[in-house]
C-alpha cells in the first residue's frame, strides 16, 4: 500500500527526515513512536502534501503510484488521510457543509454520483453517534469552540466517513484523557479492516494498549532506528526514549 | 503627485441640469436650499477627508443629460425577482416611476406612492419630510440630489400600524449610448409605534452604463417604531452610484438594517444615523464585495445626540483582484448622551495582492458614562484553514472559495427575510465563480450552518 525509501525533507533549510524507509501493507497498523522532535509530525505533513515542507530525496508510493508528485487535494482522493494533531477552527463553515464538500470531491474523483443529500445527512448522523458526538456538532463551523477531545473525534468521524485507504493519526492521542482516548480508538478499530492501513504516530505508549498496532518503528532523528512488534511499545514506555538514541539497543 | 484641478464643468452642468427640469410647486425650497449647498460645496479632491481615497476624476466625462427610456420593461423581472418574497412593488427606472411593473397599494393606515402621483395628503407628508433628515454638508451629491428633489416614493406608515408586507423599492439603470445622469430619492416616515419591512434594491443590466445614478434616502422613524431595512446593490461593474441613506431615531425606535453591496466603476453611499431621542436602538451589518477593477466606499456616521441609546455596527469586505474599497465608519458621543452603548467592527479579507481597502473606524466620545468599543482587521486567507480543506479531498479554488463565503456567511445568515437570503446566494455564488463546480457549497443551501433542519 505505502512504500517509502529513503525519505528526505526539510523545513525552512533546516533537515528534518534523513533517510526514512518504511513498508505498510494493507490491513496493517504501524506505530511510529519517538521523542521530540524526530521528525513524527513532519512524516504526516510530508505525506498528506502540506506547504512549506521541501523533499529533497527519496520517493513515497502509493498504491504505485508516486504521491510527492500530486497536491494535497489529490493525495486525499487517492485516499490518503491525515488526522491533525491540531485541528484547524474554521468559523462560518459548517461541519456538514465541509464533510458534503469533501465527500463529493472524493466520490467524484472515485467516478461516483454525489451523495443525496438525505443520504448524506442520515450517514453524518450515525458517524456523529458512533464518535460520542452530538449532532449538534454538525451545524457548528468546522471544529469552531470544540475542547480538545471533541477536536479529535471529529477528525475520526471525518475519516470514518471518507473511508480513506491509509490514516496517519498524528499525535491524535495528544490532550486527552482516558474517556476520549477510548472513543477515538474504538473509532479507529471500527475502521479497520482487510484493505485499511493505519500508520500512528505517537509519543506515548498509552494509545497502543486500545489500538493495537503490527509493528512499532522508533523515529530519532529523521530516521527509523528501531523497529519491532507491539512490545517494543512497552519496552520503550519502560526505558525511555534515551534508550534507543544512546544507542543501547 | 499634480493636483487635479476641480471639475467645475460637472459641476456647472449638472447645475444647468437641475436648473432646467421641470418640478412639482411644493418642492421648491429643498430644491433652491440644495442648489445653494451644492453650489457652495468645493468640488472633493484627495484633500478632502470624505473622499480622500476615491477619485471623481472619472466624472470628468460625465455629462447632465437626461437618460433615456431605452430599458425593455420586458426583461425587468428577471433583474428584480426575489423567489418567494410576496411584497408591495414599486419599480423605477433610471429614476422614472414606471406604474405598469408597479403594485397599486390599498392598506389601511398606509400611504405609498411614487411623487409624481401623490395626492394632496401625501404630498403634504413629502414636503414635510423632504430634505430636512438629509445632510449635506459631507456630501455633495446629496446637495445635488436635493436640488434635483422631482420624482421619488413615499412610504408612510400611519401611528400603530403595521404594513403587512415587505416593500420592495426596485431602481432599475439601463445603459446609455452617451454619459447619463439619473437621480432617485425615497422617503420613509413611520409615525409612532408604526412598523415596516423596506427592501431598496439597485439593478441594472449587465452592460456597460455611462449612467450616473444619484440617489438619497431619507427615514424618520416615529417613538416606538420600527423598520427593517435592506439595500442591495448589484448593478453592473461599470455603474456609478452615488447614494445616502440618512435616519432620524425617535424615542425607543429601531432601525435595523442590511446592505449587500457589489462593486461599481465607483459605488459611494453614506449612511448617516442620528439617535435624536433616548432609548433608540441602531443595528447595521453590511458587506461588500468588489472585485475586478471595482470601487466601492462605505461612509457611515453614528450621530449619538440623546442619553441610552445603543448602535452595533458590523461591517465585512472582501476585495479581490485589483478592486479597491474604503470603510469609514464614525460613532460620534455627544455630551448628553450619557449611558451610550456603541460597538463597530469592520473586518476585511483581501483575496489578492493587488487588492486594496482603506478602513477607518472612528470613536469620538463626549460623554463619561458610555461604553463603546470600535476595531478593523484586514487579513488574508489562512493556509492553514486552506490545508485543511485540501487535506480532505476539497481543491484549492473551491478550499478559497468557501473560506471566503465563511468570512460573510455570519452576516447573511443573520438576515431575517429567508427568500432574500435564498436569493442572494447565487448572487454571491456567481461573484466568487462562474464555475458552479466551485461554488457547490454556496449553492446548496441544505448544508448551510443554520439553515440545516431538525437535529
């Protein structure tokens, strides 16, 4: 599904990722976990195609086909999503407004009808419920006044809606507390399946004792030094991520 | 920077002009004391503070001659029509009453009419009123358009009544083969406790105009009354304006109004509010989009002169390509008004580099015991706003195009009159994209903030 080699991009002149390979196949969920300033949340902008991040090496394929190439609004179509570590306050635009902009141009591009608009309505309500969101949240602008916690489960009940091939959840775990943890990872579980790949970029463990992921990748300094399965998780939540950077392991 | 020597040959024939029009005998006074002011108001130059950031030197070409009735009355419902609005009808064109598209209004306690067909009661009303809520002293075409005072429409709303539908006042411009000069007035009176729902609209065909539109609107609103008032311009990107709206506030009255305003070669209007008695209430929203090479400005003056009245002033502009805008918008305490509440907001978006607004809110306080606050922003659209969209499949122009309908959607949801705010959305669509690829989103009214029913 998501190939990466050799990865390497800078923000402003300064180099963030130097050198990243990662594999994920259909189906799989991949941890990526590391310290401040690894380089985590500059993986997913990378991927989902955000401005101002420079790729100065390496190639990202997806599905085979070369995604650096395409804009941000492509990489989505192809079914590329990036849950926001902070979600963006858009006043004046409506949850559900946006959700029908964005799941038209979706279905669009996918060479299907536009939902109608009852249809549409009746889905937003049920991915409304199953988030613990009141429907209430829809008429609101876009995350506008949301806490924290409903900032987050309303990033899932997006994707629970464009049903996108690979997430990357960014630090979604960040700012909350246990209750809202569990409802973003029983979102995250719903959605998982045969064909949906999860990458999770994560500082803490916590998260991964709900979303149990395949494999877990330590990012220091741009790059992957350590990869394993999920008690690598534990291992690291015990030793610190000092651990790895001095080179112990 | 050379200083354009004044127009005084506008200035003498558009005097010529209104010297030889023929006028009804009761208007003669507003006439001759517009005339004098007219004729002593030194033509505005960038010196002048109320025009320092539009140009008149685009009437340096504009002759007084009289426009002609060229519009066919066929085509006019398709300018005006406001889906599912019922209301009274008044339309003029080029500032000519044109009775055949107009309603013939029996209510009881009502009075609307165009002048030139008021009967000896209304007009009684007409010259009573006329030119005395009108200021000239900021505003020359104002000074004009009184010495031009011959054709217009009357409202009156008799003491506790309640007009029981909108009226729609609709000024229609045709383009003209040589520069024209039309003039339009309309007189509002509510007597006490009166209320009433005015939509003045401003269309004209979508060709170029060489059409001068001088227009003035005066409103007394009686103790206890009310009036809902809108102004829609969306005449073509080549009309001038030149527009007052001017209001006197008695005991505990309200005014409350919304104006939409596309842009024009110039569109100029003043609005002038003044709280003359205790417990009067001013609400205004306003936006304005100019964009292409249009000019809009947007002068208003909060005139607090009695104790406890309120004013909330909130004005939103988006200027795009090369267009340019002006807000000035003044809350002025006079030492009696002691216990004042006033708040003015002005918030601009500019959609490229090109694009200009100069913005100026004013306080001036006399008063100790008020409270007022007064602010203007001038912002870009957000990246990250706009990253986010496209994040989700939503392209670029459409992720702009609904960030900008964002920064007025407040506003036109407020709006209390549902087919108005049904009618204004493809009106807007269509200024921010002929594509309606783009515009989906404005378009399709289910997915609005508010408008979504029952949860």
């Amino acid at each position: 599904m998501l190939t990466i080699k050799n990865l390497q991009a800078k923000v402003e002149e300064k180099d963030i990722l130097k050198g990243l390979n990662l594999e994920v196949k259909p189906g799989e969920i991949h941890a990526i976990m590391g310290p401040n300033g690894a380089g985590k949340s500059t993986l997913g902008n990378v991927l989902s195609g955000r401005e101002g991040y420079s790729v100065t090496g390496g190639e990202v394929l997806f599905n085979g086909k070369d995604i650096l190439e395409l804009d941000a609004e492509e990489r989505a179509r192809e079914g590329l999503f990036l849950a926001f570590q902070y979600p963006v306050e858009i006043p004046g635009v409506s949850n559900l407004e946006f959700l029908k902009a964005s799941m038209d141009a979706i279905r669009q591009h996918r060479g299907e009808d536009a939902m109608d608009s009852m249809t549409f309505l009746k889905l937003a309500r049920e991915k409304c419920k199953a988030v613990n969101l009141d429907q209430n949240f829809l008429k609101r602008g876009v995350n506008e006044g949301f806490s924290g916690g409903e900032k987050k489960r309303n990033e899932i009940l997006q994707m629970m809606m464009l049903e996108p091939k690979l997430c990357i959840l960014d630090e979604t775990d960040s700012g909350l507390d246990i209750d809202a943890l569990q409802v973003v990872a029983e979102g995250v579980n719903s959605q998982r399946g045969p064909d949906r790949s999860f990458i999770i970029v994560t500082h803490y463990q916590r998260l991964l004792d709900y979303i149990v992921p395949d494999f877990v990748h330590v990012l220091a300094d741009g790059k992957i030094v350590k990869s394993g399965g999920k008690e690598l998780a534990l291992e690291l939540e015990e030793k610190g991520y000092s651990w790895i950077e001095n080179g112990e392991a | 920077m050379t200083e354009v020597a004044p127009k005084i040959d506008f200035c003498q024939d558009a005097l010529a002009f209104v010297k030889t029009q023929a006028h009804a005998a009761g208007f003669s006074e507003v006439r001759e004391s517009g005339y004098a002011a007219f004729a002593s108001l030194p033509f505005p130059t960038r010196k002048t503070e109320e025009w320092k950031y539009t140009s008149l030197n685009a009437l340096t070409l504009q002759d007084y001659n009289q426009a002609a009735q060229n519009f066919d009355l066929k085509n006019a419902s398709e300018l005006y029509t406001i889906e599912g609005l019922d209301a009274y009808r008044l339309v003029f064109v080029n500032g000519l009453f044109v009775a055949e598209l107009s309603d013939n209004i029996a209510q009881a306690g009502i009075e609307i009419t165009a002048f030139t067909e008021a009967n000896e009661q209304q007009r009684a009303v007409i010259t009573q009123y006329i030119g005395n809520i009108a200021e000239t002293r900021r505003n020359l075409f104002t000074a004009l358009n009184n010495a031009a005072v011959e054709e217009g429409v009357l409202l009156h709303v008799s003491k506790n009544t309640v007009l029981d539908k909108p009226l729609q006042i609709v000024n229609i411009s045709s383009a003209q083969a040589t520069t024209c000069s039309a003039f339009a007035r309309c007189l509002l009176v509510l007597d006490p406790l009166a209320q009433a729902t005015v939509i003045e609209q401003f269309v004209s065909t979508r060709e170029p105009q060489n059409l001068l539109l001088n227009q003035t609107t005066e409103i007394h609103i009686g103790d206890g009354a009310k009036l809902n008032h809108y102004r829609l311009h969306s005449e073509d990107e080549t009309s001038l304006h030149f527009g007052g709206v001017y209001v006197d506030l008695n005991r505990d009255s309200q005014f409350e109004s919304y104006q939409v305003a596309l842009g024009g070669k110039i569109k100029r209007f003043d609005v002038l509010v003044n709280h003359n008695q205790s417990g009067s209430h001013c609400e205004m929203k306003g936006v304005y989009l100019p964009k292409n090479d249009q000019h809009v400005d947007i002068h208003s003056y909060i005139e607090h002169i009695a104790a406890h009245c309120t004013t909330d002033e909130t004005y939103r502009g988006i200027m795009a390509d090369r267009a340019k805008a002006v807000f000035n918008g003044r809350i002025h305490i006079h030492p009696d008004a002691q216990k004042s509440l006033a708040n003015l907001s002005n918030k601009n978006l500019l959609l490229s580099n090109k694009a200009q607004i100069n913005t100026k809110p004013e306080l001036e306080i006399y008063a100790d015991d008020v409270r007022c606050a007064h602010g203007a922003t001038v912002a870009q659209l957000d990246d990250k706003a706009c990253f986010y969209l496209q994040s989700r499949g939503i392209s670029r122009p459409e992720a702009e195009i609904m960030l900008s309908f964002a920064f007025i959607n407040e506003l036109l949801e407020s709006i209390p009159l549902e087919p108005l705010r049904k009618t204004l959305r493809p009106l807007l669509a269509q200024q921010f994209s002929s594509n309606q690829n783009l515009t989906r989103h404005i378009l399709d009214e289910d997915s609005g903030v508010h408008s979504e029913g029952g949860a």
